[in-house]
C-alpha cells in the first residue's frame, strides 16, 4: 500500500469514527430531553420549571 492509500484510508477512518461519535452523541441527547419531559409531564409540571430544577450549575450553589 502507497502512502497516499493509506493516508485517504486513515482519513476515511478518522471521518468514520467522527461521524459515529457524533450521532451517538446525538442519540444520547434526544434520549436525555425525551426522559426529561417525561418526567416532567408524569409529575406534573412544565418542562421549564423541570429543566431548571434538573440541570441546575453546582458550582453556582457553592459556599465559600
């Protein structure tokens, strides 16, 4: 195999596994703000009120 096969495999396989974390990170996305609204709506609230409550910074409740 010449360099240039295998410099345009590696990219391809760079671009491969890219791709893959990408989507997966997607995936994992979308399944976190689907259970979150389920949540929501199960205990009865708006997603709003929710959402700050679940994501709220912990560094923001810090004492010093």
């Amino acid at each position: 195999m010449d360099r240039q096969a295998t410099f345009l495999l590696a990219l391809s396989l760079l671009i491969a596994a890219a791709a893959f974390v990408s989507a997966s990170g997607w995936i994992l996305f979308v399944w976190d703000r689907r259970a979150d609204r389920a949540a929501g709506t199960a205990a009865g609230t708006s997603h709003a009120t929710t959402h700050s409550t679940t994501h709220a910074h912990h560094e923001v409740h810090e004492e010093r």
